[in-house]
C-alpha cells in the first residue's frame, strides 16, 4: 500500500495534510503543538480586520485618510479630524470588533457542545432568551441601561437552564440542545411579540429597534464596563477549551482522562452565555455572527473542529464588516441596524449550510 505521505495533495487525506502543517514550539517550560496553516490564516485575517477597522473610523460624510486615521490614534492629528476619528467614530468601531469577537467565541463553545455547526447561541434560544429579559426591564420595568443589561443576562440565563435540563431529561444528548432551544426559541418570540403588542406605543419603537441589533449608540461609558466584563468569559473559555476538545470524545474517555464532563459542560454554557447576553445587553440581538464565525474559520485554518481564538477573530472581522455596510450600503442618506445586514447575509449562509448539510447526509 502506498504510504499516504508521498501522495499528491488532491489525494492526500485530510488528516495528512494537517499533520504535515503542525509544527512544536518550545518556550522553556512550555510546548504546544500549533498549525502553520491555522497561524497564517489567523494572522491574515487580523491584518484584513485592522484594514476594516480603519476603513470604519475613516468613511463617512466627513472622509479621513487611512494616514490620517492612524496619525489620529497615534495622537498626531488635530482639529476636525481628531474629533471625528477619535470622538464620533471609534467607540462604535471598537465595539464592532469587541462583539464580534464575543459573537464568534459563543458559536465556537455551542458548536463544539452540540458537534452541530447549527449550535449557534442565535438558533438554540440564548440570544432570544437575552431579548425577551431586557424587553421585560425595557417595558414593564421602565428600563434604563443598567435594568436593560441585567435583564438581558438573566434572561440568558434562565434560557440556557431550562435548555440544558429539558435537553438532559429527555435523554436526547447534545442533539437534544438544539432540538430544545429551537422550540423554546418559537416559545419566546410568541411571548416577545405580545410584550411589543401590550407596551406603549413609544416604549415599543425603542424596543423594536433596539431588537434588530445597532451599534449606533454604544459609546465609551457602555463599551468599556461590557468589553472589562466580556474578558471574565472569553478567559474561562481559552482555560478550558483542551478539556472541551477531550469532551468532544465522548464522556467515557473524556472520565478517563481525568476531565469531569458536567461540570465542563456547564462551566462553558455559563461561559457562553454570558458572552452573547453581554453583547445582547449593550447592542441588542446580532444575528448569525455567532453562527458562521467558527465555520468560517474552520475552513479557513483548516482544522477538523472550531475553536475559540479563530472563531473570535473571525467573528470581529464579520461584524465590522457588517457594521461598514449597515453605515454606508445607501451612501449614508439610510442607516442600518447592524443586525438587519448580518440577518440578510446570515440568512443566505444558513441556507447554503442546510444544503450543504442534506449533501452530505445522503452521501452517507
């Protein structure tokens, strides 16, 4: 038999060609076992989000240079540019990466939880449980910021457990989640319609835009608490992700290993929780950057399962890249919700992923 090292790479399998780009590196004590290819990818893809970013902080009715935007956050401009770049533009384009990053980071915990790319925080009820928390602080509690972004974590929250112990008392597994979370998810958008349909008539246009995800009134005094607090959990996750990869084998060899499934398995639905409710809390529901970030990534750095890092770096590259097109898609005259263009673009990849999907169960 031929050795599958010397094979041509169309042939090759896929296994190989990831072998052939791990490479160990050694920093005294520590050693790890990277991918070149995932590296690269990575790198790549950071460089295109400082080109977006910039972009951001530089279009708009009053144009900034790309050198004028980086002599203004070097703190080298003056005047009207400084104001623009530094003052009106860069808390929204720091908050688009932030979240993204967030968005992405979720997808890659609920993904790996579920071993489903429709593991998403978007399809399996968290983020609709989030917004039906803040409309209850929005409408009966007469909500301002603080109410709005506890009402929305807890109602993540309480969202997650009741997925969680539904799913896990039907005996369904990790399938069983998305099963759970789709329906509860049907639940309370019944519920949150009714809520819009009982509230003031003013309350419920602020609710309503708010629920289609904008980035147009975060500034720093909002940014900053929800950026310090979305560490606690982006941490966590890089923490435990080893011991989510063992999971993914399943809870016998994940127990012999010396890994606790539950408790693993909670500690990372808290994790991502909290960071779709944070996001959810300070910009309202984005949609289905959480979804496509970690598949995305996963083609790009071709590795065989999503991960935290590349997933979040991809995550804030599509949000910016949204937010971009939400500001500028009609040359300004019309702003959009950022969550109106990732719902849009969002939506043609969920149809492209449950085709590609269906291919492959029949090929199977």
């Amino acid at each position: 038999m031929t050795d599958p090292a010397v094979l041509p790479n169309r042939v090759r399998p896929d296994g190989v060609r990831l072998a052939r780009s791990l490479r160990p590196v050694r920093v005294g004590s520590f050693s790890r076992i990277v991918s070149v290819r995932a590296l690269t990818a990575i790198a790549v893809v950071l460089l295109a989000t400082l080109a977006v970013f910039v972009l951001a902080l530089g279009l708009g009715r009053f144009t900034v240079a790309p050198l004028g935007v980086v002599n203004a956050l070097l703190g080298n401009a003056e005047g009207m540019t400084a104001v623009v770049v530094l003052e009106w533009r860069l808390a929204r384009a720091v908050a688009a990466v932030v979240f993204g990053a967030a968005l992405g980071a979720a997808g890659a915990i609920f993904q790996s939880l579920t071993r489903n790319p429709l593991g998403s925080p978007d399809v399996i009820g968290f983020s609709t449980g989030s917004y039906t928390g803040a409309l209850v602080a929005i409408i009966f509690l007469g909500g301002g910021f603080a109410q709005t972004a506890t009402g929305a974590i807890v109602g993540g929250m309480i969202t997650a457990t009741l997925v969680y112990l539904v799913a896990r008392g039907s005996g369904s597994g990790t399938f069983g989640i998305i099963i759970v979370g789709i329906a509860l998810t049907a639940v309370l958008s019944s519920l949150n319609t009714w809520m819009m349909l009982v509230a003031r008539l003013d309350v419920a246009l602020s609710a309503a835009f708010w629920g289609m995800g904008s980035l147009n009134g975060v500034q720093w005094e909002r940014l900053t608490p929800a950026a310090l607090a979305l560490i606690v959990p982006f941490t966590v996750t890089l923490l435990l992700w080893r011991r989510m990869v063992i999971l993914e084998m399943g809870d016998d060899i994940a127990r012999s290993l010396g890994v606790r499934p539950e408790r693993t398995r909670l500690t990372l639905i808290l994790a991502g929780v909290l960071l779709t409710a944070i996001v959810t809390a300070v910009a309202g529901p984005i949609a289905f950057v959480a979804l496509a970030a970690p598949q995305i990534a996963r083609r790009l750095t071709g590795t065989p399962g999503v991960d935290p890092v590349s997933a979040a770096v991809t995550g804030g590259l599509l949000l910016a890249s949204a937010d971009i097109l939400a500001l500028h898609a009609f040359g300004g005259e019309l702003i959009l919700p950022v969550g109106v263009v990732t719902v849009s673009l969002g939506g043609c990849y969920l149809v492209w992923l449950l085709v590609r999907e269906a291919r492959k169960g029949r090929r199977v």
